[in-house]
C-alpha cells in the first residue's frame, strides 16, 4: 500500500544522475513504512472502528402513485454494544421491514427495528449477538464527546458511499455547529433540537448512517447529509446528541419529548430595532393555534429571557437548537415558568408543556378505492392550515382506480357512508363495512366541502 | 365616409347592388390591437383588427374574438381604433364575452355616436353588405363584400353562408342592401342554442349573428368598472356522482353549493352547505359538466344587484337509517357586488424597497388559509437585490406589522415605512405570515 507522502521520501545520495535515471528512481522507489504520527493515528482509528461497521439493505414499505410499494434502500451503520445493537440514520432504515446488514466480515445477517426518531434522523437495528459476533468477541464502536471538537480537527467518514461498502474517507471538521433550515426525512421534521457538524471527509449518497470518527477511534457524529453539487460538504449528528437519543429508543422506544408551541427568532437581527427590549432572550416568531403557549397568552414578538428560572437566550441561529432541546426535555403536564419581557413590560407566564407528538401520521392503503391516506397528527394540522384533526389526509390515487378522477392528493376524507371519519382507524374500518354498489365520500379540498361516490371496479 | 370606399365598392360589389348600399352607410370603426412580448430574446408582435361599431356607454363593439385587459408584466399591449375617418384615437380593451365572442373598447375621453344593437328585418334570399378590415392597413381602410342570406332555421335569427372564403369575412358588419344594420359574421365552430345563436353550420361556415343578440352586452358584460354579482358560495356540478351521494335519482338542475362564505348573500339568505341552487331569479342553473361552468358563472354575474330574488333549492337532510331525504326550498336572494378578487387588486410599488404589495383580498385569504380577521398586505414582488429581498420578505408573505404598528392597508404600510424614515432607524421589522406561521423579518432601507 503507498502510504507515505510525497514529501517523505527518502532520496538516494549517491552521485550524480540523469533526468531519465531520476524518473526511473523515484518510480521504483521503496516505499516507506508508516512513520508519520498522523497517519499512525489515522490507521489505527481506523483499525479500532472498522470491524464495527456495517452496510445496510432495507427493504421498506413505502406509499407512492396510490398503492403501497416496496422499495430498497442501502445505508451505513455501526455497533455500539455486546448485544448487536446497530445505529444508522432513520432515513435509512427508521422505517424498514426487511433489513440485511453486511458485517465488515463481509457475512450477510439480518437484523430488526428497534425503533428510530425521525427529529433526530436516528434509527438503532439489532442484530442477534450470535450472528453479530460469530467468535463469541464482541466489536462494537464507542462514543467520543462531540462538545470537545473543534474546526480544523481530522475526522474520518466510514460507510458505503454509492454501495462501495467498508470505505473511509479522511477530512477535518470545518464547522461544529451549523443550522440547516426546513429538513424533512421521509416527510418528518428534522433538524429542530440539533446542530449539525459540517466535515469535508467525503460523504455520498450511502454513508448515511455511518459513523464519523476523531483521531482517536471514537464516533464524533453519525454521518448524515451531503450539500449537493458541493465539493465536500457533509453534515453529521453531533455523537452526545446520538448518545442521548439511543439511550431513549433503547430504554423506552422512543425519545420522550414536550411542546409547548412556539417558534423561535434570534435576537441578533433585531438589535436597534424598536422589538429589541431585552438584552438577550429569544424572540417569540410564532405561537401555534391552540398550543400550550397559545392558552398561556405567549404572543408573537415576546422575549423570553428565563425558562424556569435559567436564562434562556439566543442571539444566533446556532443557539436554537439547544434551547428548542430545553423545551423538549420539560417534564410534560408539569407547569414551567417563561420570564417574558413585552415592549418595557415584565411577565411571569405558567405555561404546561405537552407532549410532543409524530409529526407524520401514519399511513396506510386502500387499495379496492385505489388511494393511500394517512392519519393527521395536531402538527399537520397546524402546518395545513387545517380547521381540526378529523378525518384522513389522501396521500396518494392511483391512475384507473374507483378514485381516480374524484379525489385528488391533500383531500381530507371526512365521512364515508354518513359515517364520521375521527382518524385512521375508523376510516380503514368504515372501509370495510361500505356496502352497496358505491361508497359514498364526504371531503374537503382547500376551502370546499365536497362530496363525491367511489364505485369498486370489482363489484361487491 | 361613403367617399372613403367608393372606389373599392365599385371593384367588389355587382353594379345594381353598389348604388343601394351607398345610400346611407353605418359609422363602422376599425380596432387595432397589437400585442408584443418578448421570446428567446427577440419581441414577437401580433396584430388584431377587426370592425367595431360604436355601441351604447361610450364603448366599441367588435364581434370575432374576445379579449381581457392583460395582467401580463411582460406583454406590451397597444390598442388604437380608427373612425370612418381615418383618424386613429388611444384605445383600451374593457372586457370580453367568451360566450358570445365579442370584446368591448373604450376610447378615454371620446364620446361616440351609438348604434342601437338592432337587428333589421331581413329573409332568405335577402341580398346583404358585408363591411370588415381590409389587410393590415395603417389607416381606415375596410372593405365590403356582397352576399345572399342563406338559410334560416329559425328566425328570426337568419344564418348566412358566404361565397368568399369564411376567414376573412370573421367580425363583419352585416347591413341590408340600405345600410340598416343586421349583425355580424362569426364563423365559431361551435354554435350552441340559448346563447343568442341557433346551431351552425360547422367549422369555418359564416354565419350572420343578428345584432340584438349582443344588445345586453355593453351593460351587462363584466367589466372592471362595473360590479359583478356575487352569491358568496363554491359551487360543484351536480352530476351523476353527487347525485347518487344524496341519493337523487332522476337527474336534476342545479350546481351543489361546497362552500358559504360568511356573510355572503347566500349565507344571508339562508343557503347552506350541500344545498343545491337550481334556479334565481329567471336564471335556471344547469351545471353537470365543468364546461359549463363559465357560462353559468357569467349568467350568475349579470343578474341585478340589490334586487330581491327568489332563489330555488334542493335541501337535503340527513335520515336516522342513513340516506337522504330531499325538500324543495325557496329562499330570497339579494346578490351584491362582487368584492375585489385579488388578480384585479392594485398594485402598489413601494420604490425605495423594492416591494410591490396588494390588499389582502377575500379570494386570497381563502386560497391562502389565512383567517378572514387577519389583516396585512401581500407581497407580490421583491426586486432582485432589493432591500425587501435581501431582508427575506418573499412573495406571498402577508405583512401584519411594520415596526409593531399593524399595517391593515397598503396607505398604513406605508405610512408605517415613512414614520420609520423620519425617525432615521436603519432597520424596519416586518412582522409577516407566511404559509401557517409568523416571523420577524429586518429590512435595511438603502
């Protein structure tokens, strides 16, 4: 392997030589062995997280065109315990049924869902140990502290860029904490309770889920974004972010999280401006309809300055993140305390956080009608525009199907057959009761309540 | 005017029939309207000319085609009309009538002598004068035809078949052999019975619109100027599906009412939701098909405002055991005149800016999800690199506040800005919403 650098090699003393013996010497010449502490560090970081690495193949379920379809995806991933655990990204496998990981043994294994936080784009898979770790030895990776990184540190990306399992690729951090606006996954919110480490070690289209690793062996971030038609331009989650996540999926299957209903500004844009009546806080941008802080009186251009009594400031973007991750970690149903200052005014507002719930509803098909809907969540209906969270939203007609041509994507089903729709489960049971030559479906486009009969091409 | 042509009557006409028709000639005028708009970098013309006839309110009458003023920021529009004369006058399209396929123009600060819009008494055989444009001319230039009613399948509204080739008589004054006006040559493929025209003779066949039948036009075609009537409702074709929901069996008139508005007139006069409106007034509503959804809509807005109507339903009500149980209901029905839609709102240029904003009308809103007590403004344009743009402002925000103060309408939004220039702040926060949420935007003035 050509290992060292150009500007190590050794050149020969002995007297003088032509152009034409010097190009025959460099190109013959032996290679030196490993001697640069760097490239010391990096193969053994390398050596101490590779055996842990995996590649991914998901099979998942997903909706498209009005009918359900299957779909593989490949990912990247990593253990992080004796008992085959596996992290990767939730856009890899959060939603997976049928799941093959690749060990770096290069055996093929299966391995299952133990649950996954689209917030966090986080997913942990099992492998059974005994397959995990055929010699009984087990190899796992271990968490490194992401809040001691610093830009300019070397960072490797491990994963299977385009497929090309087992590659690493070797960068430096080029900035710790970076905000990206509106992120979905697979139709999920993202990005809302973390910052993201950017790195120029090479991240493609299959490293997601992968583990980016200092020079130390110990995963600083589970890769996850790339800028497109960038050179370079990674993101990775912060690994004390991924830790935190883990520990919930593991210990309770899902990342505990409260709401209470508020968007977020910082105040550094404002300052000499009229809005800017306090020092440092965070700028009230927007209060959802109905939400806690909505009940509680929160408008729209108020400063919080404490939460429970602890300053609560943002004069950065980057410093979002962290206080939307104090809003989610208050206990909910427990009344919290927003200081708030208003113009000159000074308040005390109780407030009882909620908990937060899916931002995506599930969603399921209807194959004899020819739709796909899904189950609306509060969060849909706030960013809908929706007056309530009855009936089911249609995701999806197929082409020649009994709906085609009638209902349309975004309608909102609200009755069939004279029956109320309150959510998914009724809508799939009413399904199943229609009788008689048509269904008869009561819906809402936009502004308009329509109403429309949905006649199975198969009679029943 | 009648020495105008005389030299190309003689050309045209058989000599018997030249010296009846110079005998007392109608004032026909010629438009023009010439559009110009930029493609792949080079600016592609187009011209229109046609006959106009100066009809009652001031206005220019022109068969053929029909025309809206144009929204389009990128389409430079000029329209002129010639008088017998010759003498061309700045012209402005004020609307047109699909259905009836004709445009009406107006001539700022003219007023014309008007031509009633009536038909002559005329048969088949009759002998009649056609007088249209005459190639791309540069002044008033028409020229005449002669030709021989046809047919008549049912008068008294005769059809006309031409010797001459169909297209180059389209928009054509028809007059008798005396000059009297009978109408106009439309050669529309389609020719529908109940719009002033009975059936036609196919594709590219003339055929003789008596005048009458645009009579109402002047004072009923929507116009900018003038309300249009509104009910306040969404309406759907009643058709076969919506019918067999409310299980109505045999077919029957009437469009469903989707939607009310608050405090419309429908909701005033106690329509409902999932009514179905089947007549008001006179106007029997037919809509089972999408097409006939403009038609009606037109029909809608020509009925009288601030007038009582009695207004026929279908309502139906809900049984215990599932199904419907259908009433017929009558309400009265007063239309008013339709509110400001959002595409026919001013714009408004706030230069030092860069920002154009309209009022934040009802049909936007709506459109929008955005409650109806939610007043702003609405951005419709940011210049590139302007200081609304590089301060984040986008189109289709709704500006609520400038500075904390709310801006309802476009003179507070900008007095809101003024007030912040007086008082040199370097930074103007808007306080906009955009899509379901709201946020606070800084916006350096140059």
């Amino acid at each position: 392997m050509t290992r060292a650098r150009a500007s190590d090699r050794s050149r020969p003393r002995a007297g003088p030589i032509t152009g034409v013996s010097l190009l025959l010497a460099l190109l013959l010449l032996p290679v030196a062995a490993a001697e640069d502490p760097l490239e010391a560090r990096v193969l053994a970081a390398k050596s101490k997280v590779f055996p842990a690495l995996v590649h991914i193949v998901n099979v998942e379920e997903g909706f498209m065109l009005g009918r359900r379809q299957k779909s593989v995806s490949t990912g990247s991933g990593f253990f992080i315990d004796a008992k085959g655990h596996v992290v990767t990204n939730y856009h890899v496998a959060g939603e997976g049924k049928m799941l093959v990981v690749t060990l770096a043994s290069k055996r093929e294994v299966e391995a299952k869902l133990v649950a996954g936080d689209p917030y966090t784009d986080l997913a942990v898979l099992q492998v059974d140990p005994a397959d995990a770790f055929p010699d009984g030895t087990p190899v796992f990776a271990t968490f490194g502290d992401s809040s001691r990184l610093e830009e300019g540190d070397f960072v490797m990306a491990m994963g299977s860029p385009l497929s090309l399992a087992r590659s690493v690729s070797l960068g430096i951090i080029s900035c710790r904490e970076r905000t990206l606006d509106q992120l979905e996954v697979a139709g999920h919110e993202t990005g809302r309770f973390n910052t993201w480490l950017q790195t120029d070690a090479a991240i493609n289209p299959g490293n997601s889920g992968g583990p980016l690793v200092n020079l130390d062996g110990d995963v600083v971030g589970v890769n996850t974004r790339a800028a497109l038609l960038a050179n370079n331009i990674g993101f990775a989650i912060p690994s004390n972010v991924v830790r935190d996540v883990v520990e919930a999926l593991l210990r309770e299957g899902r990342v505990p999280r409260s709401d209470i209903g508020v968007k977020l500004q910082p105040l550094g844009a404002l300052e000499h401006t009229l809005l800017a009546s306090a020092e440092a806080g965070a700028l009230v941008a927007a209060v959802d309809f109905g939400s806690p802080a909505a009940r509680a009186g929160v408008r729209p251009g108020d400063v919080i300055i404490a939460l429970d009594g602890e300053p609560f400031a943002a004069r950065f973007e980057e410093q979002l993140p962290g206080l939307y991750a104090r809003i989610a970690r208050l206990e909910a149903g427990k009344e919290a305390r927003l200081a708030v200052r208003r113009g000159a005014e000074a308040l005390e507002v109780p407030v009882t956080p909620e908990p937060l719930g899916r931002g995506l509803g599930l969603e399921s098909e209807a194959a004899a009608w020819g739709l796909t809907v899904r189950a609306i969540t509060p969060r849909m209906r706030i960013e809908m525009g929706l007056p309530d969270d009855r009936g089911v939203l249609v995701t999806g007609v197929r082409v020649g199907s009994p709906a085609a041509d009638k209902l349309e994507q975004g309608d909102v089903i609200r009755e069939v057959d004279g029956a109320e729709v309150k959510g998914l489960t009724e809508f799939l049971e009413a399904m199943g009761k229609a009788k008689g030559p048509f269904a008869r479906i009561a819906f809402r486009r936009g502004q308009v309540a329509d109403v429309t009969v949905l006649r199975p091409l198969v009679p029943r | 005017m009648r020495g105008g042509f005389g030299g190309m009557r003689a050309f045209l006409l058989p000599l018997a029939f030249a010296a009846v028709v110079s005998a007392d000639d109608l004032p026909v005028w010629l438009v023009r309207v010439t559009t110009e708009r930029a493609s792949f970098g080079s600016p592609s013309r187009q011209t229109l000319l046609a006959p106009a006839l100066p009809v009652e309110e001031g206005l220019l009458l022109v068969v053929g085609f029909a025309l809206e003023p144009s929204d389009d920021k990128d389409e430079a529009l000029k329209v002129t009309a010639l008088d017998p004369k010759g003498a061309v006058f700045p012209a402005e399209i004020v609307g047109g009538d699909e259905e009836l396929h004709c445009t009406l123009f107006r001539l700022p600060g003219n007023k014309l002598d008007a031509v009633a819009l009536e038909a002559a008494a005329c048969a088949v055989g009759d002998e009649v004068v056609l007088l249209s444009r005459h190639g791309e001319v540069m002044r008033y230039a028409p020229r005449r035809g002669a030709s021989r009613i046809d047919a008549s399948v049912a008068s008294p509204r005769p059809l006309l078949a031409l010797e001459a080739e169909a297209l180059a008589w389209q928009g054509a004054v028809v007059m008798t052999r005396e000059g009297k006006l009978l109408g106009f040559v439309d050669n529309r493929p389609t020719v529908t019975e109940g719009t002033g025209i009975v059936l036609g003779l196919g594709a590219q066949t003339p055929v003789l619109v008596p005048a009458s039948a645009f009579a109402d036009v002047p004072r009923n075609l929507p116009r900018k100027d003038r309300p249009r009537g509104w009910l306040g409702v969404n309406l759907a074709p009643f058709d076969e599906d919506r019918e067999a929901y409310f299980g109505v069996e045999t077919p029957q008139d009437g469009a469903l009412v989707t939607g009310v508005s608050e405090g419309s007139p429908a909701d005033l006069a106690g329509v409902r939701l999932h009514d179905v409106i089947q007549s008001i007034g006179d106007l029997t509503l037919r809509f089972e098909k999408m097409e006939e959804w403009g038609p009606m809509l037109r029909a809608v807005q020509r009925l009288p405002l601030g007038k009582p109507l009695a207004c026929r339903l279908l309502r139906f009500r809900q049984l215990p055991e599932g199904g419907y149980e259908t009433a017929p209901v009558e309400v009265e029905l007063t239309l008013e005149a339709r509110p400001l839609d959002f595409a026919d709102a001013p714009e408004t240029e706030l230069e030092d800016l860069g920002l154009k904003v309209k009022p934040a009308t009802q049909d936007w809103r709506r459109s929008g999800r955005v409650p109806l007590d939610l007043e702003g403004v609405v951005v419709t344009r940011t210049e590139h690199a302007s200081a609304a743009q590089i301060g984040g402002l986008a189109v289709n925000d709704l500006i609520l506040k400038v500075d904390d103060k709310p801006v309802p309408d476009v003179d507070a939004l900008r007095k809101a800005i003024t007030d912040a220039r007086a008082a040199k702040r370097t930074k103007i926060v808007f306080f906009v919403r955009r899509g379901q949420a709201t946020l606070f935007l800084t916006v350096q003035p140059g």
